[in-house]
C-alpha cells in the first residue's frame, strides 16, 4: 500500500514538472543560464552576483521609493521580463542550439523547483498543524526566540 502512495506522488510530482516545463519554455535558456551562475560554474560568477546584488541596493538606497512605488516598480519590470524575455532570448542564446543535455538539465531544473514547492507548502502545513495542536509548544519556542535575543 505505502508503494502505491510513492507512486502516486512521483507520478503527480512528474505531471507537475511536465507542465511547469511547458509554462516556462520560453525561459529555458536563461533557466540553464541562471542555473550556472548560481552553481558558480566560472570563478568570476560569485564576485559578479556580489556586483548585481550591491547595485541593486545601492540604486533601492539612492532613489529611495515609497513602498507603493518600489512594489509597483518591482511588479512592472516582473511583467515587462515576463513578456520580453521569450521573444529576446531565442535571439541572444539561439533556440536552435537546443540540445537533448540542456533538455534533460532544464527538466531536472523544473522537478527540482516542484519538489521544493511542495516541500514548502508541506513545512507550511506542518507548521500550522503544530501551532493549532500544540501552541504552547509554539508560544514557548517564540519565548526562547525573543529571550535569546535580548
């Protein structure tokens, strides 16, 4: 019986991946790009990500937006990259160098992002399942947290 519940869920995990894999095929390439960097793949990678997350600050720290303006700022550029990216990309990284490596390393991108997902949603619930059933536990482990700061 527990084979069929682990089959089950590897075969709904692979449904999902299979259809996440779908909704970001235009983002493939700069998937397999930002996989690599953030696998530090080069040795200039890291001083480069210190670099762009020092910028992004330092522009955040000199304009100094309102919260309104920064998330509508940050919402508008999610939705400019979200419609530009799948028609520049092909351009930049040549779809037709797809090969069946960066295939099968785009696929395990995507099953890694549905297994982290539902792990997360799992230590969610787990989390409020334990503060519902237990919440003094909780309350006493918020104590030691704000105790240990001071």
């Amino acid at each position: 019986m527990v084979a069929e519940g682990d089959n089950h869920s590897t075969n709904l995990l692979a449904a999902e991946a299979a259809s996440l894999e779908e909704q970001l095929q235009g983002w493939g390439e700069v998937m397999l790009m930002a996989d690599k960097v953030l696998r530090w793949e080069r040795a200039w990678f890291p001083p480069a990500i210190i670099c762009v997350v020092s910028l992004v600050f330092l522009i955040i720290y000199y304009l100094d937006p309102s919260v309104v303006s920064g998330v509508s700022c940050f919402v508008m550029f999610l939705y400019l990259a979200d419609y530009l990216v799948p028609i520049v990309a092909p351009r930049i990284f040549g779809s037709n160098k797809w090969t069946t490596e960066q295939q099968q390393k785009f696929h395990d991108i995507c099953s890694n992002l549905v297994k982290t997902r539902c792990r997360t949603v799992g230590w969610w619930k787990c989390f409020f399942t334990l503060k519902e059933e237990k919440s003094k536990i909780i309350s006493w482990f918020c104590y030691l947290s704000r105790v240990e700061r001071m």
